[in-house]
C-alpha cells in the first residue's frame, strides 16, 4: 500500500476547509489585540525607533 | 543599576557597495528588458542566427536580473543600512557581509554566463541551475547567520515592525527555494524537478507567487516602514495597523499562488482556495499603503519639494494599485479574460517599476547624501529621473493594460455564425504591435531616468570627503536581566470588587504582557513566522501531493521515447515556454481553436510541467499531429516564411547544430530516478531508439520535399517532441489494460482506470 492510498482514504478533502477556518479566526485574535487589548500608548515608544539615531545630512 | 555606555560605528561600506551594484544590475536587467520589448515589437532584434540572443533565453535573463540582481541588492542595501541603526549595533561580522556580497554578486554572474547560453531548468523565476540554486542557498545562509548574529548582540530590545518584514523574508525564501528546487540532476548543467505535471505547477505557482509576496513585498515593506518615516521625519501613522499588516500577511500571502492555475487541470479547489486568499489580501496590503501614505500627513507640503518623498509616494501609491489588481486577477471569471494575455505583464510591471523601483530610486537619493557625508549632487537631476520614470510606467502599463485587454477579446470572441472570430492567431498578434512599441518608449523613458541616478551617484561620489569620516556612536549595552514595565494595575483589584481567581488569569492574560516580552525575543518570533509560513503552505500542499483523485491517471498516456525526450530538453533551453503555453482550459473557445481541453493525468511524466503562464505565441498542447514534420522544419527556420506577420524568433541554428545523444542515456536514467518508467534496457538502448526515430522523421522531412542530412540534427528531435505533444489521449490504450471498456479516452479520463504508470505520486 502506497502512501498516496493510505492518505486517500483519510479523507483530507475538508483539510483547506479547516485551514481557513483556522486562519480567520487567527486573523480575528491578532485584530482583537492589537486593536481592543492592547493600549494605544504600549506603541509610542516602538513607532519612534526609526528616529533617534542619526545625525543629520551635512548641508 | 549600574548602565555601561558602549562606543561602537556602524559598517556603512557595505551598504555603499550593495547600492552601487543595485543601479549596475538595475541599468543591466533594465537593458535587456528594453531588448526583449523590442524583440516583441520586431523580430529581427533576435539577431539569428544567433541562438543566445533570442527572446525565450534572455526574457529569463531580464526577469532574473530586475528581481535577484536589482531588487536583491537593493534589499540588502536597506536592511544593512536599516538594521544596525535600528538595534543600535554593526554588522555581526564584516567578514559575513563581504562573503554575502560577492557571493550574490558571483551569482548574479554565473546567472548572466548560464540564460543566455540555455542552462536553464526551465521554470519561470527558477532558471538558475542546480549547482547555483546551492550556491544561492549558501549565500542566503551567511546573510542570515549575519543578520540573525546582529539581532544577538543588538542594544536595543524592541525589534521595530521592519526587522519583522526582513525576518519573513529570510525565513519564507529559505523555504521556497528549497522545496521548488528539489531536483534530480542529470550533469553539471541539467536537472529534472522531483515533481511532475500537476504537482510541479503547483509547487512552482507556490513559489511564483511567494517569491513576489516574500522578495518584491515584504522586504520593501520593511524597507518603507523605516525609510518613510525618517525622509518624512514623523513616526509611522499607526505602529497598530503595522502589527496587523504584518501578521496578516505573511499568514495569507503564501496561500494564494493557486490562483495562477485557474481553469488548468490543477483541482479546482485548489484555485478557488488560492482566490479566496487573494481576496482576503486586499485588506492587509490596504492597510499597509494607508499606513504608509498616512504617515506623510502634515508633511505633504514636503513632498512637493523633495524628490524623495515624490519617489516614496508614487511608489506606495502603485503598491495599494497592484494590491488591489492581484485579487481582482485573482477572481476566476476575470482570470478568464485576462490569463495568458499581457494584462499579467501590465500588473507586473505597475508593481515592478512602480512599487519597487521608485521605493528604490527613493532610498538610494536619501541614503547617496548619508552614505558619502555630502549633499546630493543635484535634487534637480534626481526630479527629472522622478518625471521621466513616471511618464516611462504609465506609457509602459497603459499600453500593455491595452495590448491585454485586445488579446483577451479577441482570444475569446466568436462571429455571428458561431466561429472564432479572429481564428488566425496571429491575427491578435499583429493588433498588438503598435502598444508594443508605446512599451519600448516607456521603457527606454524609465531606462534614462535609472541613468540619470547613475550621474548623480558619481557626482555625489566625487564629492565626498577624504577620507569619509567614521562616525562613533553611543548606546548602553542591553542588560542581561530586563525588568518589565510594571504592570498596570488592575480595576479587579484596585475596585475591591471580590471575583473568581479566573477572572484575574483572565485579565492578566488580555492584558498580554506576555505579549510584548514575546516581541523582544527574536528567537520566538522567527519560530513563528516560520510556523505560520510552513502551516499555511502544508495546508494546501499536502492534499494536493497525496490525495490520489487529484491527478486521474489515463492509460494510453506513455513516457516519452529518448528522442522525444531530448526534444523536450531543446524546447526548455530555448525557453519555449515563455512564449507558449501547453494548457488548453476547458473554454469553448479554446477547444475550438486549439482541441480537445488538457486534463491531469497527461503530464505525469512531464518533468518539469511546461504549462507556461503567457500566449505570445499560440498554446501547444495539442500541436502534435497538426502539422507535417516538415511545416516544423521550415517554421523553425524562418517562421515568417510560414506565418506572415509572427514575431516568433527564427532558429535557424537548430537546423545546423548537431544532437546531442551522448546525454541521452544519463537524462532517462535521471527519470528512471524519478519514477518514470524506463526498463534498464530502455535506457542502454536509449540512443539507438532515438536515432532510428531520428531517421524516419528524416526520411519523412525528405519526402515531404524538404531538405536531406537532418536526422543528427536538434531540429529532429524537437519535431519529434512537438509531434508527440498531447497525442497521447487519441491513442489506443495499450493491450495490458485489464479493463476493457470501449470507452472513448476522453471518458476514461472522467473515470480513470488505476493503471501502473502512475508516475505522479
């Protein structure tokens, strides 16, 4: 008996089902926290990273 | 706590070498693109005889060029630039840093020696030979090794949300070039992919896609989260809407590749699934060009003066247009129209020369000032490389939009009588001609503006201080030990209400301190992109390989014979299948004009699938039989002395250069490895079978009134491959099939018999 028999018969059709249905739920946990859970002011610090470093172009 | 302030210099000469070789290879890939556009709009800048000229081995070149030269370096540039000033650290090792840069430069040559010359593997965006793929793979490993060594030693906790986009990167190409390059090689300069027909489509639509999700997207998102805000000087409008950008797409960027094979014999649930994720994309990559253009508020007014900003605009602007084109090409019925036609280019390039190349063009003027401690030579030069870039896409993607629509019609219409319309194919050829040359001005528009940087590189090179300085910063070391914040407290307990114990788990757990630990620590959050990555592709890869239905197989489908086999060899190094595909979809109108529609089961034994993605020239699945031997012969030879008005370049070559027969032997034992059923005798009389087949085609092509002494030529074995093409399914079934029936082959395939040639497992 080949592999691809023994996994025929599992009946993985539904297999994408489930992984979209996973997937969205995922997609509605990352949303509900980053949006509802979690505080605006835990990002400040991490949205200023890019800026303080450099020194200025020379002019 | 007693802080230790540490010194230390960032390696900016690594970043000035990775931007002066972006605009080389960019200007290089550019120029064979102009080549190749012009190879469209007329035939004779094929230059034949010249065989490594010709259209179908350099467009491999240009697509090669533009995203693993242009777009790769351009990548490193900014994520060298970009990370040590973001974990305020140098680079891991120099000495990774130059191994990582003239080993993807060695590359990038070895790719320019190879196309040309037709080593190729015959997959699109996947040409490069075997011994290079190794060599990519190990170039891959030491940028992450330094990039993943610098995050080590970083001083700074939190990874800003770039880093994020660069660590999918590096974790989703390392899959994809590892899984679409499994091959079986056959010699220094050939291999045959592990996966045949069905599942090879599949895995290379998987990277296709992906490739362009995970080199032309996230990494240039990553690059646009750092450079916007420090050209526009403001933070990024919403860290938030950054997380969800990110994690939605990278979760659902990699599913989407089936929507490439709409309407082929891939199950269609496969391409529906695909669909269904390409339009789920659209949010994330809105989010993602609302985010970027929104940090610019309050300093439009800049925008009109800067030529960075200008570049950074134009480019987000067209990232959210190709976002939104992707899924609505995504969609079947449009699909339907548009599969094949050049709208796929014009989508392409709006992304191409648009999202990336103006994100760029806008990251090497900022960092030209930084990197040589000198102004800019001249903003001026750089605005007018901005205008004529931006005239040179929309005459480009205009144009092309046109020449796809035209095709797509006129592929699909029928007259009044309920024939094809335009029934000659090349009629919808030569209706394009014209936009092919709008092509060419915009994309010579584009070309100039790219030289026009070049000017500026060098004057602002010339410019600079000697020697540059070395700039020495500050930073205090990243404690062993990190104390969190305190934690808010929480109103269960400063209300003096008295709940369940639960209630407190519960509330501690939304409030996910865990969470932002969890963003600290780089290890746990590679783990889970590449979990994400992996979970998602096995998802859709699995059924695919292992669920037998998928691919009915057809009894009277056979292995090729040896010569056939080496014609097929001769149509992947001339790269046939960029212009030709072999997938004739289920539509009246193509059954019509092309015959019976492809299913499944009849490319178990094609290693690689050559279904191809684009009809420049007509589909060839069912080519076989439809002409004589010697309409082949001549049409190589001079395709306009058959077909007035093709664009088809002429191979004349093919008619002189000997076969190679030698290989013969070690390419079916190569596929004998593979699955293909070749006996061991087959295989030690592999080059006799071939040459008896070559002498009746030969003895054929002189009856037919065409010239003698071709039977040790290519062209005899590319006849025989062209010949055999999709004939399988009008043969009759060989004896030993058990079942007898009566059925036609068109019904044993709806009801397929399980035969022993079942290759495709």
């Amino acid at each position: 008996m080949k592999l691809s028999d023994i996994m025929g018969a599992a009946g993985l059709a539904s297999w994408a089902e489930i992984g979209l249905v996973v997937s969205f739920i995922t997609f509605a946990a990352i949303v509900l926290y980053v949006f509802v859970i979690r505080s605006r002011a835990s990002y400040e610090d991490a949205r200023h990273l890019p800026l303080d470093d450099d020194p200025e172009i020379p002019s | 706590m007693n802080v230790q302030i540490e010194r230390f210099s960032y390696d900016d000469a690594i970043v000035r070498r990775f931007t002066l070789v972006t605009f080389v290879w960019g200007v290089v890939g550019m120029l064979v693109g102009l080549l190749v556009a012009l190879q469209l709009a007329a035939p004779v800048f094929n230059f034949p005889p010249l065989p490594w000229l010709t259209f179908g081995r350099l467009r491999p070149l240009h697509t090669n060029a533009v995203i693993f030269a242009f777009a790769g370096n351009a990548v490193f540039a900014g994520v060298y630039y970009s990370l040590q000033r973001l974990l305020k650290t140098p680079m891991f090792s120099k000495t990774l840093s130059n191994l990582h840069f003239w080993g993807w430069q060695l590359i990038i040559v070895a790719a320019a020696v190879t196309l040309p010359l037709g080593i190729t593997q015959g997959k699109e965006y996947a040409e490069l030979q075997w011994p290079i793929d190794i060599a990519i793979a190990v170039v891959w490993i030491v940028f992450a090794v330094n990039f993943f060594g610098t995050i080590a030693r970083r001083r700074e906790r939190h990874l800003y949300v770039a880093i994020w986009f660069y660590i999918a990167t590096i974790v989703t190409i390392t899959v994809l070039h590892v899984f679409n390059n499994l091959v079986v090689p056959a010699g220094l300069f050939r291999s045959y992919p592990i996966y045949a027909g069905v599942q090879d489509a599949f895995m290379q639509w998987w990277y296709g896609h992906n490739a362009v999700g995970f080199l032309l997207t996230t990494p240039f998102l990553g690059i646009m989260y750092y450079f916007m805000p420090k050209a526009a000087n403001r933070p990024v409008f919403s860290y938030r809407l950054s997380i969800i950008h990110f994690w939605t797409l990278v979760f659902i960027y990699i599913w989407a590749g089936p929507h490439h094979l709409h309407y082929t014999a891939l199950p269609a649930w496969a391409s529906t699934l695909g669909m269904l994720f390409s339009v789920m994309l659209w949010m994330p990559s809105w989010g993602g060009m609302l985010n970027g253009l929104l940090t610019l508020r309050g300093a439009w007014h800049k925008v009109a003066t800067d030529p960075v900003l200008k570049f950074f605009v134009v480019a987000v602007t067209f990232y959210g247009m190709s976002t939104f084109e992707g899924p609505l090409l995504s969609v079947r019925s449009v699909n339907l129209l548009s599969h094949y036609t050049d709208w796929t280019i014009a989508h392409v390039h709006s992304g191409a020369l648009g999202w990336v190349g103006f994100l760029v063009f806008g990251m090497i003027y900022w960092l030209l000032p930084r990197l040589y401690q000198t102004p800019l030579w001249s903003p001026k030069l750089a605005e007018a490389h901005f205008w004529l870039g931006t005239i040179g896409i929309l005459l480009y993607i205009v144009s092309i939009y046109a020449a796809g629509l035209t095709q797509g019609l006129m592929w699909l219409a029928f007259d009044e009588e309920g024939y094809l319309a335009y029934a000659d194919f090349v009629e919808t050829t030569m209706r394009l001609i014209p936009m092919y040359w709008v092509r060419v001005i915009g994309g010579a528009a584009y070309l100039v503006g790219a030289l026009l940087l070049g000017v500026n590189m060098l004057m602002t090179w010339r410019a600079r201080p000697r020697p540059l300085a070395v700039e020495v910063h500050e930073a205090p070391a990243l404690a062993r030990a990190y104390t969190d914040r305190p934690e808010p407290i929480s109103p269960l307990v400063t209300s003096g209400t008295h709940v369940a114990n639960l209630a407190y788990t519960l509330d501690r757990f939304f409030r996910t301190t865990w969470h932002r630990r969890w963003e600290r620590l780089p290890l746990l959050f590679t783990v889970m992109v590449a979990v994400a990555v992996i979970v998602a592709s096995l998802f859709e890869i699995i059924p695919t390989f292992l669920i037998k239905s998928n691919v009915p197989t057809i009894a009277s489908v056979a292995p090729y014979t040896p010569l056939e086999l080496a014609g097929r060899d001769i149509y992947l190094s001339e790269g046939c299948y960029n212009c030709h595909s072999q997938m004739v979809r289920p539509l009246r109108a193509e059954t019509e004009r092309y015959g019976e529609y492809s299913k499944p089961g009849e490319f178990v034994y094609d290693h690689p699938f050559q279904w191809g993605s684009r009809r420049i020239g007509p589909d060839l699945h069912r080519v076989g039989g439809k002409y004589p031997d010697l309409w082949h012969v001549r049409h190589m030879d001079d395709p306009r002395a058959i077909t007035p008005g093709s664009i088809m370049p002429a191979y004349p070559s093919l008619l002189t250069t000997p076969l190679d027969l030698e290989s013969i032997p070690v390419v079916m034992r190569a596929h004998q490895t593979l699955g293909v059923p070749y006996t061991d005798d087959d295989i030690v009389g592999g080059t006799d079978a071939a040459l008896a087949q070559a002498a009746t085609i030969a003895e054929a092509i002189v009856t037919q009134g065409g010239p003698e002494g071709l039977a040790d030529k290519k062209i005899i074995a590319l006849t025989a491959y062209l010949q055999r093409l999709g004939t399988d399914i009008t043969r009759p079934e060989p004896v030993a099939a058990e079942e007898e029936t009566g059925e036609t082959p068109a019904d044993a395939v709806a009801d397929p018999q399980e035969t022993s040639g079942d290759g495709a497992s």
